[in-house]
C-alpha cells in the first residue's frame, strides 16, 4: 500500500466542479490465498477525490494482497487470492458463499499464471483484431480454442465506431 500524507491536497475538476482529497477510514480484509490465511492490513484513512457527503458515507477496503475498493461505510469485506490473481468481497452481511442479497466484488486479474486464459477470452471478446491471438494462447497451453468468446460470431459487447 502506498502512503498517503495527511497534509496533501488533490484538487480535481470533474463535471464542472472542484472535488478536495477526503479522508475515509481504511477497512483491513483478512484474506486467504492458495497456501495461508493473510493478516487484515492497518491503516489509519486514505485521502481520495470524493466530495465531503460521500466521504460521510464511504470507507475504503483493503485486502491483505493489496487491492481495494471504495464501498458503504460498515460493510463486511473478505479478500482472496490464486495464481490469476485476487478478488476481494463486500456485503452488508457476514460473508458466506454463496452470496445472499447485495454484495460488491471487485477482481484483479493477472497474466503471470493461469489468469492469462480469462484475458486472452476477453481480448477476444472486446478487440476482435486479437482474436486470433487468443485462440493461440489456449491452443499453445492445450485448451480447445471454441470458447464463444473466441468465436467471430459471438458478440455481447456493443460495437462503437471511433469519433
């Protein structure tokens, strides 16, 4: 995590108005990786460009592998980690698997290890001019190269023409 100092000001210009760096507290997540459970890590707040009411209503969570998310102040929060990288869970309620009800996940993905397969199917989903290197990054590891993503028919992704 990097530290931020106290006395530094951001000024951001967003949508017309001016937003000062807020302090919000900072939520430690325990989490558990592929060979140990990790510590929640401390912190005291992070200064982040939100406007004074959200900060109100904002902590920021943090997981043990160092990935965070802004989300509802008093939330429950659980990190994890693999080797395509981490994810880490919010919910109003104790974190159980699986979810009930509103939960927040926000995931890391990494193409150090087996995390290269779910970004080779989404370069392929949103650039169709790399789909074929997808289909070489699962045809290379012995993967059949007929995921839907992969296919020049599949597309769920709304095209946009370039301004």
């Amino acid at each position: 995590m990097h530290a931020t100092s106290p006395g530094l000001v951001v000024v951001l210009a967003l949508w017309g108005s001016v937003l000062y760096a807020q302090t919000v507290p900072l939520v430690g997540c325990e989490s558990s990786g592929q060979v140990e459970n990790l510590p929640a890590p401390r912190g005291e707040s992070r200064a982040l460009p939100i406007s004074a009411g959200d900060a109100l209503g904002l902590a920021y969570y943090a997981s043990a592998d160092g990935i965070g998310v802004l989300g509802p102040r008093g939330w429950y929060c659980e990190g994890n980690s693999g080797s395509g990288g981490s994810a880490l869970y919010l919910s109003p309620s104790p974190i159980r698997k699986p979810f009930e009800g509103f939960a927040i996940e926000f995931d890391y993905t990494t193409s150090e290890n087996s995390g290269r397969y779910e970004i080779a199917e989404m370069m392929g989903r949103l650039f169709p001019e790399y789909r074929a290197f997808a289909k070489h990054v699962y045809a290379t590891h012995g993967f059949p190269a007929s995921r839907p993503a992969l296919s020049a028919r599949h597309s769920d992704i709304p095209q946009q023409d370039s301004c």
